[in-house]
C-alpha cells in the first residue's frame, strides 16, 4: 500500500512527559493538550501545552507539543520559537528538527531548513519523510544534484513515494535530463491517472525532445484535467507552432494569455503566429507588449508597504476592545482623564483624548491601558511609528498584554516588518488572544 506522507498535524506526537506525583497538575494539562491536538482543537492544546511549561518549564515534550499546535494554526515563527527550546532540552530528538526544518521552510528559510533536516536524517537515517523534506528544500535554493539524490534516496526507501517521483522528474529537467524524467512522470501516472501536473511535466520533457506530436497529447490531458493551467496551454501552443499549426497555437496563446496576462512570452508567440497569419498590425502590438511586459518601473516607496494595507489595518485593529473597567479613583485621578479621553475618542475628538490619555500617563507613569489606548488612537489618525512607541511602553509595563501584542504586531506587518509583525502576533495568541490566529493564516505565511 502507498505510504502518503502525513500533514504536519499528524507528525509524531510525543508523549514523553514525567508523571512523577509532584508535577502531577502539569501532567494534567499535558495529557489535555495531546487529547485536544488529536481531535484538531490546536488553539485549546496550545493553551494547555503553556500551562503544563508554565508549571515545568525544563520539560523538552511541552515546547514540542506546543510547536506542532502552533504550526497547525499556521504560526510557524512561533512554532520555531518553541522548538528551539525542545532541541534546548533535547538535543536528540530527530522530530523536534524535522518539524523545525517545516516550519524554516514554511518561512522561505530554506538553508536553515536544510540544517535541521540533515541533522533530522544523523538521527534517524531510515526516514524517507526527512529525504523529501531535505530534497524539496535542496530545490528551492537551486542545489539540483543533491535535491536529486535526496528524492531517490526517498524513493529507495519507498519506492511507490509519489511525490517523491514526481518531484525528481522536475528535478531531472532542471538537470535538463529530460529522457530520464519520462520514466518518473510515467510512473506517477501509472499510480495516479489523474494527475494533472504529471501529464504537464511529462509534455515539457517529450517538448524538449522535440517529440511534438507526443507532447501535445500529454498536454492535452493535462488541459482536460486542469483546465484553468496557463502554462500547459503556454506549452501546447509552443508544440502547435512547432507544427506549423499556427491558429490552433495562437488559440492556445491566447488562452495563456487570458489565464496569466503576464507572460510576455506568449505575447511572443502570439505574435509570431499572428504574423504567420498575416496579421502583422496584431502581431507588432504584441511584439511590443513583450518587449515591454517584462520591464517594470520601481514605484515610489509606500509607507504602507506589507501585506496588510491601511484599510486592513484599520480593520484588524478596530476588532480590540479597550480595556476600560471602572477602577478606584486616585488622588492623581489619572483614571478620570482616562475614561475622559475614552468617551471624547467615541466622540471623534481624537485629539482632545490625546490630550487627556498624555495627562493620565504624566500622573500615573505606569498606566499601562493609557499608553494602549493612546498607540490604538495614533494608529487611527495614520501615525503608526507614534503607535509603535506607545505600544512599546504598554508591553514593558505589561509583558502579558496580549492586545498589545495583536495591535503592534499587525501595525508592524503593514509598515513591512513581516517577521517583527508575525512574531508579535504570535505572542498575542500564546497569551490567549486567539483571533491572532486568523491574521497568522492570512498574512504570515
């Protein structure tokens, strides 16, 4: 029977946690988080995995665990973090570097990812799923030949992998061994009919060879079986001009074009045909669109420059409620220029309540929910460096506000501060602000 490799939610869970009768409660939580990890309720095994570390904080098992949860909510800059500290504590565990060498890749960090998974395979020498992973990542920074032995390698040790076939038929084009590639799309395809991207790979590689007849039937299929794939359309177009089929290849260029209007080189090939044709007014337009589709001008610098725009920072931010309880007045009634500032804020006098949250932090230098506020306000009125700042000052007063963390974490991601953003918005859900995990999903990955 095929061996699929498992999604990471089903890497192995390690139960490896000390019961001894003193650190029982801690046990307790342990055992909650790996009952709630299996059942996919990531977001409670988090929670429980931080009570079972905040309890034994020395135990390699917890920060594993808790590194899997957060990466199946799609956090992997904390699921690092965490599995940072289980190789801390464990310096031989082969999975906690597997895993990390996931999430590294998920992150683009591909060298980085490529260390763990070699250290993963000192470990466990036998396990194809590192082979893959170490492969794939090997692909990613251009370093074929090794890419090549690790996915045969993989194969060695499974010879049905599917994934592992295919991705060494990609990896044997790039080595521009397109004859060898045939024999690995043919046998995913043999285990897999259906597999589109197989069909496509394997029309590339008889294109190479100049089998263009043999080429335009693979890619055919691959059109049948996905029909919104530019690239396969791209291809059997460049086979039908081959041909001399030039209508059947300007359809086709078309289509390539209709589906990914930036590929300058079917503007070419286009082109060429229409000129065939005898269309040569046609034919220059797309010359020049491909002469100059690949010739972008750098626009000026925006503020605004990640992923979350200033709407969807508006948005994002505008979900936090304010954290204004009624408290006991003191004698410097700093909390009575608080509340005010709150109420001219809902008002629309933004800059009355700074006035009045600038006077609550001079009598109460310690007001943590001031310098909140007034970060929430600046960020409002489009100065988001002036809300980074006081949001700073929050956190240092308060290390375990977790609205803090949300807040200045999407205000960094959309001043380009990706990591700095994702990390921060990984601390909000550590502390138990989970709808962080929603914007993790969205925009750190």
């Amino acid at each position: 029977m095929t061996r699929r490799f498992l999604p990471l939610a089903l890497l192995c869970i390690w139960a490896g946690f000390s019961t001894a009768t003193a650190q029982q409660t801690a046990a307790d939580f342990f055992e909650n988080g790996i009952t709630r990890s299996k059942t996919g309720d990531f977001t409670g095994a988090l929670q429980a995995f931080s009570m079972a570390i905040t309890m034994n904080p020395e135990n390699a098992a917890s920060y594993y665990n808790r590194g899997l949860a957060k990466a199946n909510l799609k956090d992997h800059r904390g699921a690092i973090l965490d599995y940072d500290r289980a190789i801390e504590l464990n310096a031989k565990d082969a999975l906690a570097y597997l895993s990390r060498g996931v999430s590294k890749s998920k992150q683009d960090d591909h060298r980085g990812a490529l260390l763990d998974f070699s250290r993963a395979i000192e470990l466990n020498p036998d396990d194809p799923q590192t082979y893959y992973n170490r492969g794939v990542s090997r692909s990613r920074i251009e370093q074929h030949r090794g890419a090549l032995a690790d996915f045969t390698r993989t194969i060695e040790l499974e010879p049905n992998n599917v994934p592992a076939l295919y991705a060494r038929g990609i990896t044997k084009q790039k080595l521009e061994d397109y004859a060898g590639s045939l024999a690995d799309f043919s046998k995913v395809l043999e285990m897999n009919p259906r597999r589109a991207q197989a069909f496509a790979g394997r029309g590339v590689s008889k294109l190479e060879l100049k089998d263009y007849t043999g080429a335009i039937a693979d890619l055919n299929s691959a059109i049948e079986l996905g029909p919104e794939d530019a690239e396969s359309f791209y291809y059997r177009g460049f086979a039908k001009a081959k041909l001399e089929d030039y209508k059947g290849a300007l359809a086709d260029y078309s289509r390539t074009l209709t589906l990914n209007g930036d590929n300058f080189r079917a503007y070419y090939g286009r082109g060429f045909c229409r000129s065939k044709l005898g269309d040569q007014k046609g034919a220059i337009q797309d010359f020049n669109t491909a002469i100059e589709a690949n010739n972008t001008n750098a626009d000026a610098k925006i503020y605004y420059n990640g992923k979350i725009t200033r709407q969807t920072l508006d948005n994002l931010r505008n979900v936090v409620q304010e954290r204004n309880k009624i408290n006991a007045l003191s004698d410097e009634r700093a909390e009575a220029y608080y509340s005010r500032a709150v109420s001219k804020n809902k008002q629309g006098d933004a800059k009355a309540a700074i006035v009045d949250l600038n006077k609550a932090i001079e009598l109460s230098p310690t007001y943590a929910e001031a310098y909140f506020t007034l970060g929430m306000i600046k960020s409002a009125l489009g100065d988001q460096k002036g809300a980074v700042m006081d949001l700073n000052s929050a956190i240092k007063l308060n290390p375990r506000y977790a609205e803090v963390y949300y807040v200045r974490g999407v205000i960094k991601h959309a001043l380009g501060d990706e990591n700095g953003g994702c990390l921060d918005l990984s601390k909000a859900g550590e502390l138990g602000y989970t709808p962080s995990y929603k914007v993790i999903s969205d925009y750190c990955n």
